[in-house]
C-alpha cells in the first residue's frame, strides 16, 4: 500500500509539474499574442484569418507556394499588417528553401526576438509587432552570410514604378512619449522611433540625457509618405501638440531635453519651419522654437518605443490645439 500510495503522489506531482510548464508556456507565448491582437485592432489593416494566423498568431504558411518566392519584380516589400518597408528586392536572393530569403533588411525596419522554441531567432516588424519569419547565419548562401526567411504572407509588394516616396522628419516637442502617440494617428505616417537628439556626447541614455547633461533633446523620428501627407502638415501638428512659446520645459517636464526643436534634413523643411514659425509669430505666439540642421539620431531605449500602445493611456501634457 505504501508502494501504491508513493506511486499516485508521483503521478500527482508529475501532473501538477505538467500543469505548471502548459500554465508557463501560455503566459510566455499567449500574452504578447493578445497584446498584437490589441495593437492591430487600433490602427492597422484588417487581416484575413490566414494573415492572422501568420502574422499575429505566429504561424508558418506552407512552403513553396508563397506569393513573393520566386518573385522576382523591382520594389519594396511592406509589411503586410502596417504598411512599414522592410525590405528592397535587391535584399532578396534564391535559396531554396520554400520561402522567399533576404540578407539584409531596411535599417530598422526588422526586429530579432528570441523563439518560444528556445533555439532559433524570431523576426518582427519593428513598428508593429507583426510575425515576419526567422533568421539564420552561418549558412555562407550570400556574401553577407544571413538569411531572413519570411512568411510571404506576411509582406506586401510595392513596385518600383508605383512607389510612395518615403521621407524622414525629425521633431522634439518635450516628452516623446506623447509626441510619438499623436503623430501616429496621422494618415501616411509609415513609422516613428523615438530617441535623442542636439546632444554633445554620442550613444546617449536616458539616464545620462536627464542627469548628465548631455544637451540631448527628447525627439522623434518619423517615417512619412509624401504622397498621402506633406512635411508641412507634419509640422503644423508638431506647433499644435505642444507649447512651442515654452523655453527647455513642457508643462511639467522641465529640462534641455523637453526644448521645442524642429531638426531640417533639407532646406524644402528649413523654409517649411521658418514660414510657419513666421505666421505663429505674427498672432503673438512669440515662439521659442529652434530651428537646426539634422544631426544624428540616437534611438532611446525600447522600453520608450511605442510607449501608450504598450502601456494604453493617453499623453498627459500633449493634445492638439488649433493655432493657425
């Protein structure tokens, strides 16, 4: 009986052992789904439930019958779930594998995450969290000796003859948290990054921009389309989330880092910023804006990414204000 007895606890500890890793894995694997599923239900494109189960479910469609594996056509290929490009069809090379291949991706377009099969490496979009596929090195197929290999169906195509014309602005309006929530609710903004800016050191942190004094300013890039969205509709939202008549703060915020900077890449966007600061100037705003030449930007710390979608909310010292 004892035997017996010795017998059944172990198969009871066995079960509860069991159990546990089922309850482990769900929580690992089941809640980032649930949070992709949140963020698509505000503000991207409506997926089939094939896409869905590839894209947001972490699926693997079937090989060899991809849209894009042996397509060959000159472009960019987008994601499928927000429209971000990842990658350039000179990125994509034959490998045989039964998906289509890339060695190399758009600069930050992509996102590596480690596997919930504990041994390969997961790829991203880096804007919304979509599943793309896997990456694989050491495998001496290209010359730069890597391999994305990714789910056709999570990819668009944008030929090169039809391409939107993508264009980069940089702005800081104090926290880039709220910065970064209201700019992407614009129409034809492709993508954001938050980081830093206008500083004196390289490679900034967060904690040496608040307490080293870097000079760093708290900005945000963004990735637009020029055909569905003008650098000066960008800019006049930027004067109108904000306080631009405010000197090194925002409301609260106080600091270098908060200050109202517009950094040009162009002088299309320098004579943008100066003929609207000239109209504010002219209703008496008196602005305090500075106006500088792009200089490098810093990406902050991915916990500042992406900051009310992860973390739901709204900003608490940005909203919009008509002003012109």
């Amino acid at each position: 009986m004892k035997t017996s007895a010795v017998t059944n606890k172990t198969r009871i500890s066995n079960k509860a052992i069991a159990v546990l890793a089922i309850l482990s894995a769900l929580i690992v694997y089941v809640i980032p789904i649930a949070a992709l599923e949140e963020k698509q239900k505000m503000a991207y494109n409506e997926l089939t439930p094939d896409e869905k189960r590839v894209i947001i479910n972490k699926g693997t469609e079937r090989p060899f019958i991809g849209e894009f594996y042996t397509h060959k056509d000159v472009g960019t290929y987008t994601c499928k779930q927000c429209d971000a490009p990842l990658y350039k069809s000179d990125q994509k090379f034959e490998s045989d594998c039964g998906w289509p291949s890339f060695d190399d991706e758009i600069d930050g377009a992509v996102k590596r995450v480690p596997d919930v099969d504990g041994s390969r490496t997961e790829i991203i979009c880096n804007n919304c969290g979509g599943h793309l596929g896997h990456v694989f090195t050491g495998e001496r197929l290209t010359d730069k000796n890597i391999r994305h290999c990714v789910n056709s169906i999570s990819m668009s195509f944008i030929a090169a003859e039809t391409e939107s014309e993508y264009e980069t602005a940089y702005f800081a309006a104090g926290c880039f948290w709220g910065v970064e929530y209201l700019f992407q609710q614009e129409a034809g903004v492709i993508s954001t990054r938050v980081g830093y800016m206008g500083g004196k050191t390289d490679n900034p942190t967060y904690e040496k921009v608040c307490y080293e004094n870097t000079t760093h300013a708290e900005a945000i890039k963004v990735v637009f389309d020029a055909k569905q969205i003008t650098y000066e509709k960008l800019a006049r939202l930027f004067f109108e989330i904000h306080d631009p008549t405010q000197v090194d703060r925002q409301g609260p915020d106080v600091g270098t880092q908060y200050r109202s900077e517009i950094f040009y890449v162009n002088n299309d966007q320098k004579k943008t910023a100066e003929k609207l600061i000239d109209i504010l100037n002219e209703k008496d705003f008196k602005i305090a804006t500075q106006v500088t030449k792009a200089v490098p930007f810093w990406e902050a710390e991915e916990y500042h990414q992406d900051y009310y979608k992860k973390n739901g909310g709204t900003p608490y010292c940005h909203f919009r204000q008509p002003k012109f």
